[in-house]
C-alpha cells in the first residue's frame, strides 16, 4: 500500500464500512439506511466520503438497483472480514463481562459466615445456576477494609454501623442464648431466671468487642456478677472453652445450632430477657453493584424474616 493510500485509510471508520456494508447487501441506500435507523442522506454521504478517501469508485449509482464495482466488490469483502472479527472481539468481551458479573465475592465475620450465611449461600447458587459466590471470613475491622477497598462487594457484620462511605442494609436480629456445657447444672432446664448467672464461671468474648459491651451492659443493669475466667474475640474459641472450663457463655443461638443437634451444647433461654445480636448488610456508598450482587442481596433479604428488599436505587 502506498503512502498516500496509507494516509488516507487511517481517517476511515468502522461505522462509514458497515454503512457500505449493508449498501451493498440490500443494493439500495434507502434500505441499507432503514437497517442502521439511519437516514438516506446519512448513508449516501458516508458511501461518498469513503470513495473519496480511498479514491475509488466503489459503486455505480446508474444503474437501478446500484452495482457494485470490481473495486467495491473487493473492498466489501475485506470489510465483511474485519467486522466480523470486530464484532467476535466484543462478543469475547461481552462473554466475559458477563461471566465476571455471574459472580459476587461476600465477605463475613466467621461467625455469620460459618453458621448462618455459609447455607443461604449454597441455596442461592443451586436456585441460581451460573452465579457463584465467593464466601470469605474476616475480622470485623478486616471486612470493612474490603468494602472500602473494592475488594468486595457485600460485607456482613454483626452490629454493623453506617458511615460516611459505607451503607448498612438491617438484615437478622439474632437471639442470645445461654450456652452451657452438656453436663452444667444449668443445661437441665430450656429456661431459666437471669438471676440464676450470678457467680457462675463464664466465658466472655474481649472487651474490645461490641457484643461484649452489650452482654456487659445486661449484666450491669440486670445487677448480674458473674465469674470471668477467660476471654476471647471470636465463638468458636468460646465453644471450646465451655467443655474445657465447665463454664457458661451468652452467644448468638444459630452459632451453636449445630452444637446443640449433637449433645455437645445445651441451649436455655433466659426468662424475661431480650438480648438479640443485629447482623446486617454492608456495601461501599455510592458504588454501582452487579446484577449478581444486587440478585444476592434480594435473597437474602427474602429469606430472613424481614422480608424481601427493594434495591431500586441501585439499578445500573
């Protein structure tokens, strides 16, 4: 190719081809035009221009209907060519996009994450075939970092607090039960009267923890002392440490659910006593989430008892 054609071809576009394109397939202006939603004089004066930049005659306009020249028949094929690999690169883009979307990456607190949100998560991808979500444990401090970052998408925290970047959605109020081992004297009973904790050994979680203020503040309130032996920042250590110490704990109930299925936890509810743990739903503020996010987030609004969520302002 020569120079001058060199420079001339670099000013085409792929829109000024596909017009001349579709000229050529219906033999008309008008009706290559009406395919694109483009007018007759659009059509004619890009056909034209193109002519001009490439300095050949690329149709024969006396005829009815127009013919092609050898030179247009030529150049129609090559621009057959490059659309369809233009159009098969947005295609593998579009594929991929698509496949990314399918998935949303949810970071939990290991307690949500293990006992409660580990099942809704293997409900929702066998009803929702092709989305996949990637579940990760965190610390508290560590899932806030990763919504902020963009690591992720969804965040799920027990008492989880609104700022100015990031949004809580009110998700489970968890009820707080009376974790004792098999064999304490008070797992003999489903109920028992608050009072009934004074003295006991019980294990607690470190003071540093939100949960631990607000079991803290029953006691205080309730007028409640009880034995601290050790202290810990996360459940399942607690777990552990009941059978050890033969103590007591107040934990959220579904995160000794499974505990409590196997003889290994007695479970007893304390008389006149509402301590409920929040968990809810974290997502970065002003951050557009996919489709599968957005999808994710509905079921699990719809399977706990508040009910199905309206996420309309977060439309793409």
């Amino acid at each position: 190719m020569s120079e001058i054609l060199r420079d001339r071809t670099s000013n085409l576009n792929l829109q000024s081809m596909e017009v001349f394109c579709e000229v050529v397939k219906t033999r008309s202006f008008s009706k290559g035009a009406e395919r694109l939603s483009i007018s007759q004089s659009a059509a004619s004066q890009q056909v034209a221009n193109l002519e001009q930049v490439l300095g050949l005659k690329l149709l024969d306009r006396s005829y009815r209907p127009l013919q092609v020249t050898e030179d247009g028949e030529l150049y129609y094929k090559g621009c057959q060519q490059l659309l369809e690999g233009y159009r098969g690169v947005l295609n593998q883009i579009r594929r991929k996009r698509n496949s990314a979307e399918g998935q949303v990456r949810v970071v939990s607190i290991y307690s949500v994450g293990l006992h409660t949100l580990d099942d809704f998560v293997r409900s929702y991808m066998r009803e929702n075939t092709g989305s996949t979500v990637r579940l990760e444990y965190y610390h508290p401090v560590k899932v806030y970092e990763a919504i902020l970052n963009d690591e992720a998408e969804v965040g799920v925290m027990s008492y989880p607090q609104s700022g100015r970047h990031v949004e809580v959605i009110p998700w489970l109020e968890e009820e707080m039960v009376l974790a004792c081992p098999s064999g304490h004297p008070l797992a003999r009973t489903k109920k028992i009267d608050a009072h009934r904790l004074a003295g006991a050994n019980f294990v607690a979680f470190e003071k540093d923890l939100k949960i631990r203020r607000e079991v803290d503040r029953f006691f205080k309130e309730s007028e409640i002392q009880v034995n601290i032996l050790s202290e810990f920042d996360n459940i399942e250590t607690i777990k552990q440490a009941l059978d050890i110490s033969n103590a007591v704990s107040i934990l959220p109930a579904p995160s000794v659910a499974r505990e409590v299925e196997r003889g290994i936890i007695s479970e007893v509810r304390l008389n006149g006593v509402n301590l409920r743990r929040p968990v809810g739903i974290i997502v970065r503020k002003g951050r557009e989430l996919t489709a599968t996010a957005r999808n994710f987030i509905s079921f699990l609004m719809g399977a706990s008892p508040g009910g199905p969520l309206e996420l309309a302002a977060r439309e793409d």
